[in-house]
C-alpha cells in the first residue's frame, strides 16, 4: 500500500477501496474474497483511526485486538467482535493451508459480516462513501 503510514487518510482510503471489492466480491458470490476484502478493510480503517488517535503502529492483523485497543481511546466497538474474530479465522484459513474444522461462511453470512465492516468503516471515518 502506498502511501504515509502515519496519515490516518491513507489507511481510511485504501479501506474504503477494500470494502468495495468486497462489496464486488459479495456481488459475484465469491464468498472466500468477500471475506478476505472485510477483513482488510476493517484491519486498515482501524489502523487509521487508532494513528489517528495517537496509537503507535503495529503490525498485526489481529483486529479484536485493535478493537480493544480502540476502547482505550474512546471508542466502544465491542459489537463489532464477533465478526472480528471470524474474519480473523477466515483471513488465515484463506491465506495458508489451514485444516480448520470450521465450516465456511454462507451468503447470508457474509452478508451479515459486510453490513457489519460497513458500520465499522462509517463509525471510525464518516467520511468514508
């Protein structure tokens, strides 16, 4: 990702840009990259707002983690864990050879999951489209 890792616009941007492959992937009913896609854009739209707020960058893609550390800022997103640590799941069984005995999502599913990154995005950049 191009762009300064210290200017929370550059994270907001290229997590909206995610979202919307997302969206596109929902769309396809490529459910694997639809999830793939929110978990980025959630990862990357925390990563700003928490810059945004002071926090010093780390590099992990552990997004219930940096919902915690968003509650030490402020900001309660505690509704938004559940899909967090699933998308956690499913971004490593993606990602490598995983023999996770967890099922993949449905539609209805990701469906649920991509409403939920959307309100995550909206909450911590409004101006996110």
């Amino acid at each position: 990702m191009k762009g300064n890792p210290q200017n929370p616009a550059d994270w907001h941007k290229i997590a909206a840009l995610d979202w919307r492959r997302a969206s596109r992937a929902l769309a396809e009913n490529d459910l694997s990259a639809c999830c793939l896609w929110l978990q980025l854009a959630a990862e990357k739209s925390l990563k700003g707002w928490l810059i945004g707020n002071g926090w010093s960058l780390v590099k992990t893609h552990d997004l219930e983690r940096m919902i915690h550390e968003a509650a030490t800022y402020g900001e309660n997103l505690g509704w938004c864990i559940p899909t967090a640590v699933r998308l956690r799941q499913l971004y490593f069984t993606e990602r490598y050879v995983d023999d996770s005995p967890d099922p993949d999502p449905d539609a209805a599913q990701c469906q649920a999951m991509h409403h939920d990154i959307q309100r995550l995005l909206a909450t911590l950049n409004p101006t996110t489209p």
